[in-house]
C-alpha cells in the first residue's frame, strides 16, 4: 500500500471513530464516501442553513438580505421568462396541430385514441360570441359590445359584464403620454392609479 493510499484510509477509519484529524475544519475529501452515521446526523441537524428560497417562504422576505433579494428575483425572472416563452411556443403550436386533427377525428369518425400513455379525445362544447356590428351605425363604444352589455345588464346578468383592463390601463398611458387628459367620463368609476413594479433587462 503506497502513502497516499495509507493516509487516505487512516483519515477515513479516523472520521468514522469520530476522531479529529488536522482540525474539526479539514473537509471530507470528496473520493472518500461520508460515513453513513455522519451523513444522517448533518441531515438531521436543525442549525443545517436553509436556500434562500426555502428563507424566502418560510420566514418571509424581511429574513432576506438586499443582495440575496435581488439574486433571488434576477433566478426568478429568468425562469418565468424562459417559462412563458415555451408556453407560448407550445400554444401555437397547439394552435397549428388543433383544427386539422379535429378534421382529421371527424373523417375518421374516430372519438378518441391513445397514444404514449395519452388519451387525445374529440371534445365539443358551446362558446358565447358577440355578433358582428352594424358597420353602418356609430357609437363611441363598438356597436355589438355596447348592444351587448345593455342586453346582458336588462337581463340581470351584470356579472357577465367585464372590462377590459389590460386594452383599458394601455388606452389611458397612451392619453397620459400625449398629455390628454384623463377622461372625465370616467371620473369616480374608474381609477388610474400608479404601482410601482421591478423589471429585468440585460445589462
């Protein structure tokens, strides 16, 4: 047995007896395998630190410092980008696939199929649709929405009703930005109100 080999198998015989060898700081060597005792005594020990991530839910942000927020937000970004640009791809991609294989299912009078432990069934059910305006009225809300919502709020059913957010908060930047006022039309029904957010780009 050369040294090497002689000093490496001492060290081991010496951490599993749980003796110190050149200081309780030395690290393992990695080509040694951790005594099995060890490794469940470290798994079980409660002063273990956590992830940031594990901090993060656990204990709630103010447990963070600044620097590792702002790692922790940069990880994040990142994945949720990556993540919606694959759905996005996945969706139009479903998009393409969608109405030639529902032909497909229909001229092979075919209601399901299964394939790579999948089961792709034939599924139909109904969708409400506003019709088309009268291109040859004016309003200053598009005819069919307008003649939509005061047929749905005659009925009762307001809840049915929404709007649009997103098309509306872009509208009223868009006024803000060529300094129109805000419309007072909409004063005490609707709120323009600033958030404050963080965003990522490249530097």
């Amino acid at each position: 047995m050369d040294n090497k080999s002689k000093k490496t198998d001492e060290y081991a015989t010496a951490k599993a007896l749980g003796k110190t060898v050149h200081g309780d700081d030395v690290p393992f060597p990695k080509h040694i395998e951790k005594p099995l005792d060890q490794v469940e005594t470290e798994t079980e020990n409660p002063n273990l630190e956590y992830t940031q991530e594990e901090k993060l839910l656990n204990d709630g942000p103010d447990s963070l410092t600044f620097d590792e927020k702002l790692n922790l937000f940069i990880d994040a970004s990142e994945i949720k980008k990556n993540a919606d640009f694959e759905k996005r791809n996945a969706q139009k991609t479903i998009d393409a696939l969608q109405e030639t294989l529902v032909d497909e299912f229909i001229e092979k009078e075919m209601t399901s199929i299964k394939k790579r432990n999948r089961t792709i069934y034939f599924h139909k059910q109904g969708w409400a649709k506003v019709m088309p305006a009268d291109s040859e009225m004016k309003s200053p809300l598009p005819l069919d929405k307008l003649k939509a919502v005061k047929t749905l709020q005659s009925m009762g059913l307001d809840e049915y009703v929404t709007v649009g957010i997103q098309g509306l908060s872009s509208h009223l930047r868009e006024l803000e930005k060529n300094g129109d006022p805000f419309p007072t039309e909409l004063d005490g029904i609707i709120a323009f109100e600033k958030r404050a957010s963080l965003r990522m780009r490249k530097s």
